[in-house]
C-alpha cells in the first residue's frame, strides 16, 4: 500500500509545472538566454530606465524577436514578438507601438504589453509566449531556458 502512495505522490509532484503555461501548438519553444546584453547604462538601453518604453530584439532571440517592455518600477515584461494565434508566416512578426503590439497580418490581432493578453477583436486564444526577466542593477536579462 505505501508503495501505490508514493507512486500516486510522484505522478502528482512530476505532473505540475512550476510554470502552469499552456503549450502553444502554432510556435516552437526556443531557448535562449541575453545575458549581459542589455544595460541599461548604454545609450541604445537607456529609455528602458523610463516607464512606458520598450526594445525589440531580433532573432536569435525568440522565434521572430523578443520585446522587453518597461512599464515602471521593478516590472519588466518580456514578449515573443509573434503572433501566438496563427501560423508563423513573413506577416507575423508583431509590430509595437506604445504598449501595443500588432500582427501585420490581415487579421488585425494585437496585444497588451503590460499582460500579454490579446486585445478587444483578437481572434485566437493564446496570450503572448512570455518569457523570464531578471534584473541585476542596470544589466536586463531575457531568458528561456
């Protein structure tokens, strides 16, 4: 009998992700990792120390590129820059403006960088892949590995 409870605890335990995320059958998952990359010290960082500002970091990072959007305080949001709702195609490399991000395909989809979340006439039902962020002093990291 302990035997069925320990093998009943470990498919429970190995089962849950710490992440609870949702795999998304239209994009691959990538790994990948910054490091150093982003100082906020350099010059072509350095809006990211003001709220409401936001960098689009091409491929290799991510499928088309990862944006890393500043919303204020220690909040640091890091998006897969492709529309998570329809195939990878030349049109699905989201555009940002402010804290929206729109796909460039026919279908008018766009996203909140705050959250991630698909915005009013979004079809599809996948939020934004959302990668990790960490901050040490003035140097960003992206990661997702």
């Amino acid at each position: 009998m302990k035997s069925f409870l320990y093998i009943i605890c470990f498919v429970l335990l190995t089962a849950c992700s710490s992440d609870n995320v949702t795999k998304n059958p239209y994009l691959p998952n990538y790994e990948f990792n910054t490091g150093s990359l982003i100082n906020t010290n350099l010059p072509q960082y350095s809006h990211l120390k003001f709220p409401n500002n936001s960098i689009v970091l091409n491929s290799p990072y991510g499928i088309n590129g990862v944006v890393l959007f500043y919303a204020g305080g220690s909040n640091y949001n890091a998006f897969e820059i492709t529309d998570p709702n329809h195939q990878i195609s030349t049109c699905s490399k989201l555009s940002v403006e402010g804290f929206i991000a729109s796909c460039n395909c026919d279908d008018g989809n766009s996203y909140d960088l705050l959250n991630g979340v698909k915005r009013e006439g979004t079809t599809g039902s996948y939020p934004l892949i959302r990668y990790r962020v960490e901050v040490s002093g003035s140097i960003i990291r992206i990661y997702n590995n």
